[in-house]
C-alpha cells in the first residue's frame, strides 16, 4: 500500500511539474524511475534470498535479469568490456588458470566501479539539483524533495542486500557448478563467469543511476 500511495503521489507531482515547468534541472520522471528502480531491485533480491531451492534460485536469477529496466545500459559495450575481451582472447592461448586469473582482476575494477558510482550517489545534494538556475527552491521542488527524502537510505539498504545476495548466489553456483561437472576447472570457470557477471551488472546499475542525476561521472573504462 506505502508503494501505491508513493506511485500516485509521484503521479500527481510529475503531472504538477510538467504543467508549471519548475524542474528545470532534471525532470521528476527520471527520479521517479529511481525510485521504482530500486524498489524493484529490493524486491528482486528479497524473493531470491528467500527460495529453499538451489535451482529455483538460479531460475530466479534468470527472470531478474530479464526484468531489467537499464538493458541498455547493461548491453552496452564499454571499453572495460573491449579490455576483457581482449585479455581473455590471450589467455585462451595459454591456459585456464591465466583465464581465471584475469576474471578476477576485471571482477576486481568492476567492484572498483561500484565502489566509485556509489560514493558518487552518496554525495549527492538534493537541494542543489533540484535547484533552480536562481538557487532558489520553489514550494514544488521542496514538496517533492521531501517526499523522496529517504531514497538515499533506500538505496544504502539496496547496497546491502545486493552484497549479500551475491554472496549467496555465487556460493549456491558454486555447489551447482560441483553437482553438473563434480569438481575441476570447469567448476571454477563458471563459478568466476557468473560471478563477473552479477559485479559487472551492479556497477551499471549504479552507473545508470548517476547519469539520472546527469552527475559528473566517467562510463566504466
């Protein structure tokens, strides 16, 4: 019921925003995406977080990444992407322990990225984006300002959920992996796959998130 009343709530205000063109720096449209981001990212997590099925847990996963608002971002590629690619290219000559090797270095700059768009997200002042070419706040944006007041803390939650559902997803891949291929390098390859994967995603994630805000920060590279 508290989502409903906040969906018609920003209904109201979006409508009231574009009638008396206050939101001259960003539209409340792009935040309300925000805010259904991330509630939808919470609930996604929730449910998988909650399945007693080691295989329902992965099809769950499935159906999260198919429900996903920033595909375009996400199908993106990046000159991060370019650098894997070429990387394991290399490797893939010389052998599977250089490719896992590598994995780990790229899933490494990837939680870099998290790490950084986050800190962004963080040190973001409301009032100042908001805020009109004068300065100034009309009673609108202050309204609307204070109805999202709490997507900071939001998001601090979501941020840690995302860590500790990854951390369950790729012990639950780990014990699927072992089951499929009992053991050995093929275990460990796509055990390292799925996990740069689920990193890769949550830094775009956030990435995305900052250009909502039409924030200074650099695509991942």
């Amino acid at each position: 019921m508290k989502n409903r009343k906040i969906i018609r709530q920003g209904t109201v205000l979006c409508l009231v925003a574009m009638r008396k063109r206050v939101l001259t720096t960003i539209s409340f449209c792009v935040i309300f995406a925000l805010a259904i981001g991330l509630s939808a990212c919470n609930k996604l997590h929730t449910s998988k977080s909650d399945s007693n099925s080691e295989i329902d847990l992965v099809s769950e996963k499935t159906t999260t990444f198919s429900f996903d608002m920033f595909a375009e971002f996400n199908n993106k590629v990046y000159p991060l992407d370019i650098s894997y690619n070429d990387a394991m290219s290399k490797a893939h000559t010389v052998s599977r322990y250089e490719e896992e090797v590598i994995k780990e270095r790229f899933i490494s700059t990837w939680d870099d990225y998290i790490q950084y768009y986050y800190g962004l997200l963080m040190e973001i002042d409301d009032e100042k984006v908001f805020a009109g070419k004068d300065g100034e706040l009309t009673n609108d944006i202050d309204e609307f300002i204070s109805l999202f007041d709490g997507w900071k803390n939001a998001l601090i939650e979501d941020q840690k959920n995302w860590g500790k559902n990854t951390e369950i997803e790729i012990a639950t891949m780990q014990k699927l992996m072992n089951r499929i291929y009992t053991g050995g390098s093929a275990t460990g390859s796509g055990v390292s796959s799925y996990k740069y994967s689920l990193y890769r995603q949550r830094a775009l994630h956030l990435y995305h998130l900052c250009t909502l805000f039409n924030i200074n920060c650099s695509e991942p590279k």
